[in-house]
C-alpha cells in the first residue's frame, strides 16, 4: 500500500514493535493520521541548535553541546530566546518501506515554539528515513514566550509514509471539483494555494502580535490566560498590514480549506520570493479537517507568520503559503473532528487553546 498511514495503522505498528513507546499510549495521542510524541523527563540545555550528521549520534554530539541539565519530573521552565534537546518517549524502528515526517502541533506553532525532530545519523530536521532504528529527540526554542513544560506533554507530532503519494496538480484538480477543496476558485500550481485575510466580513481584527515582555505559560492550562496579556491586536481597514522584521503573528487564510477522509495534507511554506517571512510552524492536516464528513464547514488555516530582514507590507488575498495533498494508505478509522478532542474543527482566526475566547 502506498500513502499516508492511518491511525490503525500506527496502533498496529506500536503493537508490532515498529513504533516504541516507553509508557502506554495516552488517550487521544494517536490522530486520524498521526501520532503525537511525548517529552521525556529531561531537557538539556545547549548552546546552539544542531544535526546529528551521518554515522553519529545525538547523544555523542550532545557531550559538545550541552551546559546543563533541566529535570522535568515536577516541571521546569523553558526559557525564551534558550535552546533546549529533550529526549522523547517513543523510539523507532521503521521497516524497510516506511519512512516518517515531524512537525509541531498547532498549539505549539502557535506560540512560536520553534520544536523539531532530530535524529542519530540525522542530516535534516523533521526527516526520518525509512528503516530507521534509534531514539528521537525534540529541540525546542521558545521564540516568543517562556513556557512550563512536563514529562509526556506533547509539542510534536509524526507522519508515516509508504512510497510517495503526493498528488498532482491535475489529480489535485479533480479532487477539487469533486469534494471542493477550497470554498472559492482553487488556485493550484505545486499543491493548493492560499492566501492571507485582511479585509474581515465584520470588525477590523485581522490578526495578534506577540507582545515581548510576557510572563510564563503552563502548556497543560487550556482557556486559562487572557489575550490581551500576551498579545496585541492587528487591526487593519485597508486590506493591508505592514509586518515588523522579528515580530510574531497569528493571522487566518482568506480560504476555509477541506481535507477528504481518503487524503491528508501539509502546509509548506510558499515561494520566498514572495516575501521574506515563514508563514508556519505547525503544518498537518488530518483527514476530515474542515470536511462534511467530521461535521465541518470548512477550516480556515491558521499563519503562524514572522518577517525577516525588512518590513514587509502584506496585503489582503495575497498569496502566501500552500497545501500538499497526499493519499492515504486506508481510511482512518476516525476522522479529525468526528468523536475525537479537536480544538480547532470549524475555526477561523483563533489563538492556541491556552487562552480564553473573546
């Protein structure tokens, strides 16, 4: 079989030996197609961000690396601006078939938690190739505030893949006019692109700017922080924002996107030439995203956006990131949205799920 692997597939491959974990599986930690990955009760502080390299290990280059140690066990701070290395609970040993791919959560990307996966040999962040057997780490960077961290919580998630199953622009095409990817006119070229909303139907709230003085977040408190204490709001009433060299935004896609059961997708940053700034941390779809299937009505996409070099004036629909859409192997038993915890099914410009709504 070729393509993404769905939720069933992962549980068999836990059971099977492939996928490791140190503790039993927590609730919810397995995704329609994805399985969350679990801190360990460690963190190393480091002194600067690094890969493995081919034929070497984490933990043999860590010993350059290293300043000192954070012990986890009753929680611990992770400090903005610091560089940390924490081993995760879940240890691989893929078949020969099956490679793997990482990315933040949502709620990490949205608070400009810079999180990737490393691996012994690896020479890419977030890559996995397929047959590998060996421990995964998680370096995290908090970029825009400090944050309170325990053993088991979950800031990464991991894909699994079988062969290549990245559709074409003209297999994207038919999907679209069949199950109507995007609500609007679909513009594809590399995957589906999308665009920035500035010009809002009501109000003039386009997005939030990380504020730079801030106090700490308990990543395991939901609806527990008020906004306005760590962040500001964006307002536009001219379809355009200018974005500041090193500042931090949330903002929404203009397109409510839809994912089918049958595929996944992955948000990837568009064209530099753009524009110079990222426009995700986090980037998995699940199946049933946005779709009728799971009680969907479309999904915006969130931009987790930092400008680089020079200010940079944004303007409403302009194209700024693009999806990549990919079979999967089989159905996923369940569906993002549909009888599992999804806090993001159905939402427009929406901040991570620590802080209270409006």
């Amino acid at each position: 079989m070729t393509g993404v692997l769905a939720s069933q597939q992962i549980i068999a491959m836990c059971e099977t030996g492939e996928i490791i974990p140190q503790a039993p599986l927590a609730p919810t930690q397995v995704q329609p197609a994805s399985l969350d990955l679990r801190l360990g009760s460690v963190a190393y502080r480091i002194r600067a961000s690094f890969l493995a390299g081919k034929g070497r290990k984490v933990a043999d280059r860590l010993q350059a690396f290293e300043m000192h140690r954070v012990d986890l066990s009753n929680g611990a701070v992770l400090e903005k601006g610091c560089v940390y290395l924490v081993p995760l609970q879940e240890t691989l040993a893929l078949p020969a078939h099956v490679q793997a791919v990482a990315n933040a959560k949502s709620s990490t990307g949205r608070l400009d938690l810079l999180t990737r996966v490393i691996t012994d040999g690896g020479v890419e962040f977030d890559r996995i190739p397929a047959g590998y057997h060996g421990p995964l780490y998680a370096e995290i960077c908090p970029r825009s505030f400090s944050v309170l961290v325990r053993p088991g919580m979950r800031l990464n998630q991991i894909r699994f893949r079988q062969g290549q199953a990245v559709l074409s622009d003209a297999d994207l095409r038919a999907l679209h006019s069949s199950d109507r990817l995007v609500n609007g006119d679909a513009l594809i070229q590399d995957g589906l692109g999308f665009s920035v909303d500035l010009n809002p139907g009501t109000g003039s709230l386009v997005g939030y700017r990380a504020k730079p003085h801030t106090g700490v977040i308990d990543l395991d408190r939901i609806g527990a922080y008020a906004p306005r204490d760590f962040w500001e709001e964006v307002h536009s009433t001219d379809g355009q924002i200018i974005l500041d060299p090193g500042a931090f935004y949330i903002l929404v896609s203009r397109e409510a996107v839809h994912i089918p059961p049958a595929y996944a997708a992955e948000m990837a940053p568009y064209l530099a030439m753009v524009g110079e700034f990222r426009v995700h941390y986090a980037g998995f779809f699940d199946p049933g995203f946005g779709h009728d299937a799971a009680g969907g009505a479309g999904s915006r996409g969130v931009l987790e956006v930092r400008c680089h070099e020079a200010p940079f004036v944004l303007e409403h629909g302009q194209v700024v990131g693009r999806l990549v859409y990919e079979r999967m192997a089989e159905l996923p038993q369940q569906l993002y949205g549909s009888g599992i915890a999804s806090n993001y099914q159905g939402q427009g410009l929406k901040l991570s799920k620590h802080f209270k709504a409006d």
